[in-house]
C-alpha cells in the first residue's frame, strides 16, 4: 500500500509551463502518475506533454473533472495566492515544491487549510514516492527505479536529497520501501513527522519507519510522545544529522530553514527523549540496514 496518495490519485500542476513545471509533468508521466491537467494564467489551451493546461483550477475541473492532489510549482511570491486557489477549489491535498515563501504567507497558508481539513506537504517538499506504484514531485528525478524499490520500510525526511540516499542503503540491502516522503525543510511544514507515523502505523505493508532529522524543532520530540502514547507501535530507526552544531552559536542556521541552532529542542535532547520512548537512534548513517534487519 501507498500512504497519503495511490496510483489513482489525478494530479494538477501550477505552474507547469514554467521549467521546473515542464520537467516534473514528464518525469511523473513516465512513472505513470496521472497527471490530468496544468494551470499557467493566460496560458490556457497549450499542452505539456500531452497534458492540457487551463487558466485556473476551477477551469480544469470543469473541463478534466475531479482532481486529487495539487503540485504547486510557481515562483515564492506566487504561491500564497496559488495554494488558496487550491484550497477554494476544495482540493484534499496540495503539495507545495517551492522553496523561500516569505513565512508569512506560510502561516497564512497552513492556518486556512488546516481550518479547512486540507492536508499540504511542504513546503520545500521534494515529494512523495511509493515504489513502482506512484510519485509526486521531483523525488528520484527522471528514473526513481535506480534508486527506489519495493518494500516494507517507510521512509520520512526533512532533507529532499537524504530521501534518495536513504532509500538507495535500504534498496542495496535487499530491502525496499513502503513509501518516501520528504516533508521539507522550511520554519513551518504542513506535514510532520508525527502525522507520517500515524499513516505508516495504518499502513499494513510498512513494518518499519526510518527518519532523517535535524537540529532545530521538536518533530522528533512530537514523534517519541506518539511511541509513549502507543499510538506509533512499529520500529522507528533516527538518525539526526547536525551534531556538532551544538558546538556553534545560538540561532546558527544550517541550510534548512527550520534547521536553526539552539531552536526549542537541543540534539541531545532529542536522542534522550527518543531513546526513553524506544525508539533506536543511530550514531552511524551506514547502520540503517544493518538495524532494520535486527527489527524486522
């Protein structure tokens, strides 16, 4: 099974005349995503690869019919006004690719969809992939197969680049994947670690969850209090990337967005409270295998 999104799912792009638009509409394609429909303002009744592009969402929906997820793929300054496009045409789940929204619209943007009951992954979110069923976003780029196999072991990432390594260790082990989600790496996310384990703990094909974090935040925090709870009851492997950051200035920035020194939870904190709730923190990126082997 494949957790937030299936091979049914029928996907609009925003923005997919843009270059980035262009390319994610081929590459989802050929991986057999459905890709239904695009929408570029004023660009209306050209194609991209064989996908009709419309003016606006509500457009598409009356010529295409119902759409399932929404990939937003505009310029920051664009997005506000394109993820409330989505969410005013009632679509379940938006996943928003862009990087550097002024946070402001972010917040403004998770607080109507949250209000709504609309789920958005990102943003900064490379993606979601569930091996030789379905992808969204540029995850695995043009030919995920290299990488990306079939298997009982989810996968959650801030970073969109440790999605792939991850699943390439896992994948070289003769494991595979159950489904990759990279949430993304911004101040604020739509999707957190702890809604990803509630889908995975649903989920009768993951028999384990691996996740890459980061200083900065409390996810992993929020993830050990689901373990405590019993609400998260499968093996849960972290490796948190960052640690001699604890040696650097308070507020230090770390490429992510949210990977911000100092910021709510220590790294140290975090192996405690994980640890104390069960779960196995890894102190070499290499032993992912190894240690799913001995869980599963």
């Amino acid at each position: 099974m494949a957790i937030l999104i299936d091979k049914f799912a029928r996907v609009l792009i925003q923005g997919i005349t843009g270059r980035s638009g262009v390319q994610v509409t081929s590459e989802l394609l050929n991986y057999g995503t459905k890709v239904v429909a695009g929408v570029t303002p004023g660009k209306g009744g050209q194609v991209v690869d064989t996908v009709p592009v419309f003016n606006s969402i509500q457009e598409a929906i009356s010529k295409v019919g119902k759409i399932d997820v929404v990939m937003v793929y505009v310029p920051p300054y664009s997005a506000k006004d394109a993820v409330f496009e989505a969410i005013n045409a009632k679509i379940p789940f938006i996943h928003i690719f862009v990087e550097r929204i002024p946070i402001l619209d972010t917040s403004k943007m998770l607080f109507e969809a949250k209000k709504q009951g609309i789920r958005i992954l990102g943003p900064a979110s490379v993606g979601i992939i569930s091996p030789q069923e379905v992808k969204i976003g540029s995850i695995g780029g043009p030919d995920p197969n290299q990488v990306f196999a079939k298997g009982p072991i989810g996968v959650i990432s801030r970073s969109g680049g440790m999605c792939s390594e991850i699943a390439m260790l896992i994948s070289s082990s003769g494991l595979g994947q159950s489904t990759v989600v990279g949430i993304g790496g911004d101040l604020l996310i739509g999707t957190s670690f702890a809604d990803l384990l509630l889908e995975f703990e649903q989920d009768i094909q993951t028999k384990a969850v691996v996740a890459f974090g980061e200083v900065g935040g409390r996810a992993e925090i929020e993830a050990a209090n689901l373990i405590d709870e019993g609400q998260f009851t499968k093996p849960l492997l972290v490796y948190l990337a960052g640690r001699f950051a604890e040696k650097l200035p308070k507020d230090t920035n770390l490429g992510h967005a949210g990977a911000i020194v100092g910021m709510e939870t220590t790294i140290e904190d975090k192996i405690k409270v994980l640890r104390q709730a069960g779960a196995i923190v890894l102190e070499d990126f290499t032993q992912i295998p190894t240690e799913l082997k001995k869980v599963i």
